[in-house]
C-alpha cells in the first residue's frame, strides 16, 4: 500500500508535528492552518512558513471561528497560489471549498487539502464564554473514540465527519492515541506522502480495517440521527404559522449569509437596489396586510437565501454560530438542502467533477415539477362561444 | 343565491416573451379569454425568472403563481425553460418541504400557436387556486 | 422649555385619534408579533388592532432609523406618516436625512424621554419581572440596572427635535400621555387634536441626568484602549463578520469600502506580508476594519447600542465606539443628530481652523 501510512505521535501534539515536519523538510511551503489567539480564549487562521510555525497552532480546533472556505476564497480567488500550500479544513469547510471552486471562486493551483475525522465543535458562543482550559481537554481526548457530546445542532446531525474528498486524510478514528493513519487520495495527495516519515508497517491492515469498522458503524448512527432530529425539527417549523415562529426574533441582520461560505455574492440580491421600493408602495402593501414588519422582506430574505444556496449547502453551522439571536438556522438550511439536494440527486462537496445542478440543464427530466396538460377546461370552452 | 362571499383569487401568470405571450396573443386572435383575476406578467424568458419573483408575490398578496414558456427544445435561448424547470423545482421542493403550499406554483409550457391551451391552463389554474383558499402568507404582517 | 400638556389619553387612544382625525395615515412603531411570539419594528395602518402597538417597549430588535430610512429614501410618502423613536434613533434619523438617506417631509416624528433598553440578545426577551421593575425605575426617574450599559451611560436621552415629544420619565408607561409640540408641524398637530388645556409640570430629572454623566465616565474607563496590546486584545475574537457595520444606521453604504475590491488582494500580495511576517492572521484587516469604520461614521456615531447587540462574539463595541466617536464630534464641536441644519464636520470646511491638530 503506497497511498497510506501509519505515523507515531502521542495525541494533538503529535498531530502539530506532522505539520511542523513536513513545512521544514520543504515538503510544503506554506501552510494555512487555525491556532489560538492572543487572548488564548478562541482560534483564528493563520497563514505560516517554516520561520514562521506556530507553538499554540491547532489542526483541530474544538471551535469554528470563520469557515474555512472563505479564508481559502480570500487568498485564492485572484489566482493561484504563490508556493505550495497546504490548508487544514474540517470536512465541511472542505466541501465548501469544493463547492466554492465549482463557483469558480477558490483556485486549487498548488494547494493541497488536508482533512481529518472531526469530532465537531463547540458553538462558538459557548467556547468564548466558557472555561476553555476545560473545554480544550474534554475536546482533545475524545479525538479517537468518537465521543465528543456538543450542542452545536450542525455537529450533532453530521453524517459527513471524514476527510473524504481531500488530498491528504488524517485518520484517528480507532486508533490508540499513540499516532495516526495518514492516506493519500489524490495525485497531489500521493506525492506528498511519498515523503513523509511514516512507516509502512505490517500491521497496517489490522489499523485500517479498525477505523473502517468504526466508520461504517458511526456514519450509519449518525446518519439515522441526522434523518430523525431533521425531522423531528420539520414537525415543529411546518406550516405558515410554525415557521413565522421561527423567525419571531430575527432582527433582518443577514449575518446567517455572511458567514456563509457558499453565499460568496459580493453583493446579495436582498441588499440591492432591487428591493429598495418608495414609501407609498411600503404603506400599500402595510395597509394589505394592516401592518408591516420593518426593516421589510424578513422571510423573503430566508426563503430566497434557501432558493440560491440550499443546493449547495454543506450544513457547517456557521450560520447558526454567527446569528445574534440564536434561530436555528443551520436546523432550517439543512432539512431544506436534504429535499433539494435530492431533487437533483446532487451531493455538495463530494467531488469536483459532479457538475452544479444550475450549470447543466436536460431536456427529460423533473416531469413531476411540471402541471400536465389533461383537458379542455369547460368555462374556457362556455366564454368561447359566448 | 349565496350571501357568502366569493373568493376571487389574485394569480400572477408569468409568460416567457416568445411563447408564453404568443400563446396569449393566439388566444386574443380567436377572441377567447381568461378570468380577469389573473394578471399577466411577462418576461423575456422564464429561464431569466427568479423564483425570488415568485416568493415575493406570494408573500404579498398574490394566492398563486402560474409560469409558462416554450416547450423544451423550443426555447428562443436554448436551454431557458429547462433552467426555469430546475429553478421551479427547486422552490416547490423548498415550499413543500416548509409546509408553504407548493401546489399554489404552476409550472406549464404553452407555445405560441396554444391559446386554447394557455387559456384552460388559466381556469384550470383558478378552479385549483379557489379550491385551495386564499394563501395564508399574503396575509401575514410578521413576515 | 415648551409646554407641557396634559393628553387625558393613553399611547393607544392616541394612535387612534390620529388616524380617526386624519392627521396620519401610517404609523411607524415597535409591535407585538402574531401571538405574541415578539416584538418588532412595524409599519402600521389604519386597520390594525393599535393594542399591539407598544411604542415603548425597552428593547431596539433595529434601530428605528433604518427602517424609516428604508421607508423614505427613494421618495417620501404622499400622506403623513408617524414614526415613533427613541431619542438616539431620532439623532440617527437626522444624520441619515443630511447625508440623503431619508426624507422627513411628511413624517412626523414622535419620541420620547427614554430609559434606555435590555441587551436584545439570544432572542430573549426580557421577563414579565424584569419589565415590571423597568417601569418602576420610570416612575422614580431611576436607572435600572439591566439595562444596556451605553444606554446607562446615556445622557442625551431627551428627544430633542422632535414634532412631538412624549414625557415618560416621573410618571410611568401607563399614565395618560404628558405632550409638548417643538415644531411647526407639531403644533398644527396640537391644534387638530384640540390639545390645549391642563399644562403639567415637568418632572425633575437633574439627578438622573448626574447619575447617567458619572455611569458614562464609568464605561469610558472600563472600557478605554490606551495602546496597542490593549486594541489587539478587545478585538481578539473577533470574526469580521461585519455584523455590527450592518446594522449601524450610520453605516449607510451600500457597498462598504471594507469588503470592496480595495481588500480582494492578489496572492503575490499575500506572499510579500507572509515574506516580511512569517505568520500571517487572516482575514486581513481585522482590526483596520473596526479603526478605518470609526474614522467613517465616528463623528455621526449617536450610541444606539446596536453594534454590541448584534456581535456573536460579544465585543462590547458600541462602548467603544461611543466613547471614540464623542472624541472626534468634540474636535468639531458637532453633535450627531442634534439639529438638521448644523453641517456635518466632514463636509464643512474653513482655512482658519484646527491649528492645534498641525504639527
């Protein structure tokens, strides 16, 4: 087996130098990872070189402080990398990069992707607010056996925890804390670990095949959970009056959309001149429905987000963990995606060559959307003749 | 006779510049009509129609949206109507999924020569709107 | 001082007799939800069930202004409409008027003296205790103590400017309402709603006003930044989500410098910072961000709180802004909001001025 490696390192600190040796053997030049802050009490993103490495850096940070993507997007979107660089991303952010670079707003030049089995994280809120100390530990020791408990809804439901689809994974789920499996999936991926020092031990097999139980079992609990909690949630936001609910203490602040990482318009549509309207129109359309709620075109602003970006929607949370009034909007975006994905049987972020369902258009198809044509209606028929 | 009073429903009928207005055109010809209470709305495709249009309606004050345009493989711009159907897919998913009344958005090609068609689809339209009711988000001030 | 008089109607009766004597045919106000489920801001017409307006109730869910805004800045409405605001959301009204983002012909303006507001954040909204002893700090002309902490620090919470003005303070939410009418609008308002008997006394708030001057200096201690480490720190966790800049009424752009292509940088641009730093935070100009905001919207900054409420991180941002914005409107001498006529600092100049700025 060339495509995977066993690599010894006790817990994150073993993690940390894998980064740290393959920046200063030149492997890479560059990489772009999350560490703590100044304060220490939340991560960042930070750009280094091999001068440059960070002591308190953190492949798997307990928090998501900004999608990934969207740093990704930020450095890349001109064009391609400067030096090889390789980017740690949890499994979400990478498939917002996937999806990002379909959108033709991420270029992958010299960038290699690197992901992990992710236990999740903690909302972004409670980290801040926490103890950290405490929280970093309960964190880091859950990182083999798959028990990190969070309250951060898009964590709970995940069913999409693994590296898959980047070009280096790291895999510790199964494994006893005294290292990790590295494997390559892609040609970029491959290269790479040509060079790292693991060891291509025997017992490589029995390893391998340990995660893979232990994966085969999760994805399919946590599959099943994400379907039950997804629809215990439709339950309670169904219908006109449980959905006007949801939003009864949206203040308009189209911070959701902002920390969305497929949402990359620099200029959303429900902020353009397009819904700008004058005053007599507002007190019209008021004095249909005796009053209405200012700033205006609340729920339009979330369905017509749903409209332009659910297809895409690789449920992070990031939406939910900037929201200052706490709405579930992950919850909502993600039982929304799970119909509309379906509907064009597309998976957001799996791969780079399954097309956008809006770039690619059949003539047979989605016939059930259609209102078919039976009959001669019988007033059209009267009205002819009169 | 009745005392109650008869639900008229305001229905927004979007035709595509080409064959959804030519099939309208084709119904004046033979002098045939619709209900008054569908007003139509006319884009130059319905590939170029954003479904925003459509919440936006439905949101204030319209009880049901009916799109119409070329049939596939007759779009004036080639794949227009096929963009439209993804897109109309897309909302009714998003509209059943929220329990909005997905069935208040039509989707039916009608060309140009169609007016017979263009006009059952209108009273088909209506009958299904009226038998629904009135849609409950036109009338909702916290949205 | 402008007289004060005695209404003998409560907040609801009032709306009411305006649309019924036609002097308004909208209204703009903070409104129960359906069901109670909350509370926002609202455009209201003549039929709507005026119980459910409650125009001061202690939480900003937006600041008022720009929904008016929004309302007023393409055209202004045909017929009158009523807008109830706070006195800060009434100073950010005008400074969106001067710089062409509102109309105020037809609008009047309504507002009041205010005791500021709870943090709206979470989506909670405060208890049914909470608000009972909010109104009782109204009656004794008291600072209640959950309230926001720039609202505590707030002392131009008198509604200066506007058409008509409600006097709360000393007397409670519930009372019948005490008017006075500034404006020329306002009086003809007075005139049609036949206000002219019982002239009140206006109540003492001379305490209030000290307690609110000394919470002030207060905040601007706690939360001053006197050097670098220090302006590192206070910002460290955040996000640049920008939330803050987007619902500050100030922060009209449409486009925000910030996020336009001036900082879309090419990546050699990102490799010649990596070259001279070796480690790089991203996103860049996180910091310059909340600086260079100051330095744009500083000198009209009216302390609404707004900002602070929205951050997911918890940046007391308004604190600082207020205190950072009181200092450059004090190198102008400018008071954001105070009066339509006075020019804005930054587009007014003389050749004889600020000589103690020059080196």
């Amino acid at each position: 087996m060339d495509d995977i490696k066993w690599l010894q390192g006790k817990g994150k600190p073993g993690i940390k130098s894998f980064f740290q040796d393959i920046l200063t053997r030149g492997l890479i030049d560059t990489v772009l990872m999350p560490a703590k802050n100044k304060k220490g009490n939340s991560y960042a993103w930070f750009l280094m070189n091999k001068d440059g490495f960070l002591e308190t850096s953190d492949p798997i940070p307990p928090v998501m402080t900004i999608q990934g993507a969207n740093i990704l997007k930020n450095i890349t979107k001109k064009g391609e990398s400067w030096s090889k660089t390789a980017v740690v991303l949890r499994p979400c952010e990478l498939r917002a990069v996937i999806e990002l670079t379909k959108l033709e707003q991420i270029n992958l030049e010299n960038i290699i992707l690197i992901s992990f089995d992710c236990p999740g994280a903690y909302p972004l809120t409670q980290y801040i607010s926490g103890d950290q100390t405490s929280l970093d530990q309960k964190y880091d020791s859950s990182l083999y056996t798959a028990s990190f408990e969070t309250e951060r809804n898009a964590c709970i439901m995940c069913d999409k925890f693994t590296g898959q689809g980047a070009d280096i994974q790291l895999c510790f789920l199964g494994q006893s804390d005294d290292g990790f499996l590295i494997s390559a999936a892609s040609a970029k991926g491959k290269e790479l670990l040509k060079d790292v020092n693991g060891t291509n031990e025997e017992n490589l097999e029995i390893k391998t095949k340990k995660r893979d139980e232990l994966l085969g079992q999760l994805q399919k609990e946590k599959n099943e959970k994400r379907q039950v909690i997804l629809d215990r949630f439709k339950e309670t936001i169904y219908g006109t009056d449980n959905l006007l609910n949801v939003f009864s203490a949206c203040i308009n602040c189209h911070n959701c959309r902002r920390a969305c990482p497929i949402c990359f318009c620099s200029e959303c549509y429900f902020e353009s001149k397009a819904l700008y309207s004058e005053a007599d129109n507002q007190l019209n359309r008021a004095t249909r429905k005796n009053a209405l709620r200012m700033p205006s075109d609340l729920l339009l602003f979330h369905l017509g987000r749903m409209n332009h970006m659910s297809i895409s929607c690789v449920s992070c949370g990031a939406c939910e963990d900037a929201c200052p009034e706490n709405i579930p909007v992950s919850l909502l975006f993600s039982l929304v995606s799970r119909d509309t994905q379906a509907v064009f049987n597309y998976d957001p972020g799996h791969s780079l060559e399954e097309p956008l369902p809006f770039v690619v258009y059949k003539n047979e198809e989605l016939k059930e959307y259609e209102a078919h044509y039976t009959k001669r209606h019988q007033s059209a028929c009267n009205c002819n003749t009169k | 006779m009745s005392d109650e009073k008869e639900f008229i429903p305001n229905i927004v009928y979007g035709l595509c510049a080409w064959c959804g207005t030519g099939g309208s055109e084709t119904a004046a010809a033979h002098h045939l009509k619709y209900p008054e209470n569908i007003k139509p709305f006319r884009v130059m495709c319905t590939g170029a129609l954003d479904p925003v249009y459509i919440l936006r309606a439905l949101i204030e004050g319209a009880d049901g949206f009916i799109v119409s345009g070329c049939h596939p493989g007759d779009c004036h711009y080639d794949s227009g109507n096929y963009r439209a159907r993804r897109r109309i897919a897309a909302l009714k998913s998003i509209l059943n999924t929220l329990g909005l009344d997905s069935d208040r958005v039509w989707l039916r090609w009608v060309g140009h020569g169609e007016g017979q068609r263009l006009v059952d689809t209108a009273f088909e339209f209506n009958e299904h709107i009226k038998k629904l009711g009135p849609n409950p988000l036109k009338s909702r001030r916290d949205s | 001082m402008e007289k004060i008089y005695d209404s003998q109607m409560n907040v609801h009766d009032f709306i009411k007799a305006m649309f019924e004597k036609n002097i308004v045919s909208g209204l703009g106000a903070l409104t129960q939800l359906p069901d109670n489920k909350g509370i926002s801001y609202s455009l209201l017409s003549d039929g709507f069930d005026f119980q459910k307006c409650m125009p001061f109730y202690p939480v900003m869910p937006a600041n008022a202004a720009i929904a008016v805004s929004k309302l007023t800045r393409e055209t202004s409405p045909s017929s009158p409409i009523a807008v109830f605001l706070r006195p800060c959301e009434l100073r950010a009204l005008i400074e969106l008027t001067k710089i062409k983002q509102a109309r105020l012909d037809n609008l009047i303006l309504i507002s009041f003296d205010c005791s500021g507001v709870f943090p709206f954040k979470d989506g909670k909204y405060p208890t049914e205790d909470t608000l009972k002893r909010y109104d009782q700090s109204i009656k004794e002309a008291k600072i209640n103590d959950t309230i926001r902490q720039v609202c505590k620090g707030c002392e131009n919470y008198q509604p200066e400017g506007a058409d008509i003005a409600i006097s709360i303070i000393g007397r409670g939410v519930h009372e019948s309402l005490a008017l006075s009418f500034a404006t020329e609008k306002g009086k003809s308002i007075q005139e049609k709603m036949g206000l002219t008997a019982s002239e009140i006394q206006p109540s003492t708030i001379e305490q209030l006003t000290s307690d609110k001057k000394r919470n002030k200096q207060e905040l601007f201690k706690n939360t001053q930044i006197s050097n670098l480490d220090e302006l590192l720190d206070v910002f460290d966790t955040c996000i640049a989500c920008r939330a803050c800049s987007y619902v500050c009424p100030i922060c009209y752009c449409k486009n925000c410098y910030f996020d336009s292509q001036t900082f879309q940088y090419y990546p050699e641009n990102y490799a010649q910072r990596l070259n001279k730093k070796n480690t790089l935070r991203l996103p860049l100009d996180r910091i310059f961000f909340h600086m260079g905001r100051l330095s744009h919207m500083g000198s009209s900054c009216v302390a609404c709180g707004m900002c602070s409420d929205v951050c997911p991180v918890d940046i007391p941002v308004s604190e600082m802004f207020k205190a950072g914005g009181q200092n450059i409107q004090g190198v102008f001498n400018y008071q954001p909001g105070q009066n339509l006529d006075e020019p804005m600092p930054l587009v007014t100049y003389q050749e004889k001025e600020l000589h103690e700025m020059e080196d």
